[in-house]
C-alpha cells in the first residue's frame, strides 16, 4: 500500500517550497524564513499549516527578538486569513514567552471575534505559569454569556496556570454553566488546585446529568482529598456510567483507612448495620485488609445478637407448635363449651403471637442473610408451619363446633315434640 503523501511529514517541507516559490537549494535567513511561515499560514491545507506553526515556534525559541514581533503582528484582526491569526496565536501558545502576554491579553478582552478569543484563552493554558499575568482577565472571560466554548477554554487555562483567585469564579460559573463542555472542563480545573473551597460544589456535581461532569468531578475530588467528600464518592461507585463508577473508585483509594473508618462512622451515626453496609460497599471496589478486619470486629457482636434473637423466636414458633398439637390429640374429646373457648380466646392468642413474629428485620441486609443463613431458613419455615397448623386447627375446631350444634339442635326438637 502506498502511503498519502499528504499524510508524509517529509512532503511538507517541499510542499512550501514549492507554495512559496522557494528554489530547493536556497537557505533562508530567520527573518526571511518567519514571514515565509507565516504566509505559508493562509494555505488551506492542515498539514503545511501546521509545518508552519512547528516551524514558527523553533524561530520563537531560538530568534525570540525577532520572531515574535513578527507572529503579533500577525494576529492583526485586518489580515484577510483567519487560518494566519489561528496559526500565530497557537505558535505564541507554545514559545509561551511572557513579552507576549499583555497583548494577548487584549485580544482576549477586546477581539471581535469569539473563536479567537476562545482560541487565545486555550493558548494561556499552555503557556502554564508563564501565562500567570493573564489570571484576572481569564476570570473576567468566565462571565461571557454569548459563546460557551470561551468559557471552556478560560476555565481550562485558570486550572492550568493554577490562578488560585479564581477558585469562587470558577464555583459561581459551574452553579449556573449549562453547557456540558464547559462544566468538564470548571470541574478538571477545580480539582487542579487541591483547593477545599471547590469541595462542596464538587460533591453537589457528582449528580449532574451529564456523566463526563460527573466523572470529571469525583476525579477532582481524588485531588484535593477532603475526607468530606469520601460518602458521596461511595455513593458515585453504583453510579449509572462506567467510567464515573472508576472514577470514583480511584479518588477513593486515595483516602487513608483512619478517613474512610471516621467518615463512615459518621454517616451511620451510631446504627451499626448501616455502618456495616457502607464498609461493605467500599470493600466491593478496594481490598483493604484493615477494613476488614474492623468489619469483622462491628459484624461478630451482631451475628451474635440477631442468632440470639431468632434462638428466641424458633422457641416461641416451637411452644406455639406444641400447644395446637396437644390440642389437636383431644380436639373431638373435649366439649362444645371448650370448643367454643379454643375459637374465641385461645386460638386467636396463639394466631397474635406469630403474627407478632417479624423476620424482615433480618433479611434487611444481604451480608446478615449470607451470615445467619441456615438460621434464618430454619425459623422460616417453622414459622409457615406453625402458621399452617394454627389455620388447619381453627378450620377443625370450627367444624367440629358446628357438628355439636347441628347434633344437639334435632334431639332439643325431640324433646319439645314430646312435651
């Protein structure tokens, strides 16, 4: 297969000879060669641009004094061809000499067009702490209403040059930020700075609709390591996306065991079970041995209880049992009259004691089911025998009552005939 020669860095160089009328054996001086680079920035090929700007930017590196006049004068708004302005803007990104971040600035504050002022705001972030100066203007570029993409770039260069100032900018513009590019990018930047102040904004867009914020989010969360954050971050592992779920689960392992106890503790606010419930959700996505072990140590005294409690309640299930068989052996001995007291008093006594009996309480988590379960099993089914026997025995002795009635009513008749 042959390669596209467009696609062959070595084509570009012969390419802009060629597009600049450029004899192949003539050496250029610096000055010379720059304004070839930058003419060469109108073609409307990507490639020969971006030989260009590579090409610009060794000039700035090497010939700053000369090069960068030339590539600011180059973002004049009255050049015809935005691909130069484009061009010039991104190689001053890269050379990120600090003699051009005032006039950058300008542009910034004062350009026509919106593209090239999102353009020059990316352009501050890749300068890095070069591009400190730009911090207030890049702050005021937060506030622009009518092109989001500006917003993005602002707030992905404030995070970049770590503009500390801009921390409460950056939380009133994702409390308000509609566009989903935007808020990723006032998210990644919160996190940048390692700063508590983002935190309780941060925890709020762990719920944003859009997943790519959310994840954004619990990544900055991991950053900045505020134990605050370390429930909300667990609740972000069952999260609906992959990715936020990972997430999540890295800026969780972050955290020390001593935060990750205290936290949980915290939000159990004393109820044991619920404490239990949490560790085991951190569990299921970090192996930590020392959480563990404390598990094992809050778990033990419960399993213990609960195992005592359905002791309790198997006897109870048991008594009933005994009773209605021992009533069911004398059933057709005893008489209409105490008949009548198994209907009306006795049975309904037994019926109220398990129907008292409440099993939930133990099927309420998954680990207590997995724990106690040949317990659990064993008075579950006692506890639908006894109630099978209860019913059958208030069936037959209700039967059985009606009987006596049905026998006793003919032989009154006789009697009455007789008289």
């Amino acid at each position: 297969m042959v390669p596209d020669e467009k696609d062959d860095p070595e084509q570009i160089d012969p390419e802009l000879r060629r597009i600049m009328q450029i004899p192949d054996d003539q050496e250029l001086p610096p000055d010379v060669l720059c304004d070839v680079m930058i003419r060469a920035l109108e073609s409307n090929q990507l490639l020969i641009r971006t030989s260009a700007v590579n090409q610009l930017v060794d000039l700035g590196l090497n010939h700053s004094q000369m090069a960068i006049p030339k590539i600011l004068a180059a973002l004049d708004p009255a050049i015809d061809y935005w691909t130069v302005r484009f061009g010039a803007v991104e190689a001053l990104g890269e050379i990120a000499d600090k003699s051009t971040i005032k006039p950058l600035i300008e542009y910034l504050q004062k350009d026509d067009d919106p593209d090239f002022r999102a353009m020059i705001a990316k352009q501050f972030g890749e300068m890095g702490s070069v591009a400190l100066e730009a911090g207030p203007a890049l702050v005021e570029a937060l506030s622009t209403r009518d092109h989001s993409e500006i917003r993005e770039n602002a707030a992905y260069a404030l995070g970049k040059i770590r503009y500390k100032a801009s921390i409460n900018s950056l939380k009133e513009t994702l409390a308000k930020e509609k566009d989903n590019y935007a808020k990723r990018k006032i998210t990644w930047s919160l996190g940048e700075f390692g700063d508590q102040q983002a935190v309780d904004i941060l925890i709020q867009t762990l719920k944003d609709f859009d997943k790519e914020t959310r994840a954004n989010a619990a990544e900055a969360l991991g950053k900045i390591k505020e134990k605050v954050s370390i429930i909300p971050l667990l609740k972000s592992t069952q999260d609906t996306d992959v990715e936020v779920q990972t997430k999540a689960i890295e800026a969780l392992k972050k955290f020390s065991e001593g935060d990750v106890i205290s936290e949980v503790e915290k939000m159990s606010g004393g109820d044991r079970l619920v404490a239990i419930q949490l560790f085991d959700e951190y569990l299921f996505n970090i192996e930590n041995e020392l959480i563990v072990q404390k598990v094992k140590a809050v778990r033990e005294p419960i399993i213990a209880e609960y195992r005592g409690e359905l002791a309790k309640i198997k006897t109870e299930l048991e008594t009933c049992k005994v009773f209605v068989e021992e009533v069911f052996g004398k059933l057709l001995k005893i008489s209409k009259d105490e008949i009548n007291q198994l209907l009306v008093k006795d049975i309904p006594q037994i019926e109220s004691r398990v129907a008292s009996i409440q099993l939930y309480k133990f099927r309420k988590h998954k680990w207590l089911r997995n724990d106690l379960f040949f317990d659990l099993d064993q008075v579950t089914s006692l506890y639908r025998e006894a109630g099978i026997m209860v019913s059958e025995l208030r069936d037959n002795a209700s039967n059985l009552l009606k009987r006596k009635v049905d026998e006793v009513q003919p032989s009154e008749k006789l009697s009455n005939d007789q008289s």
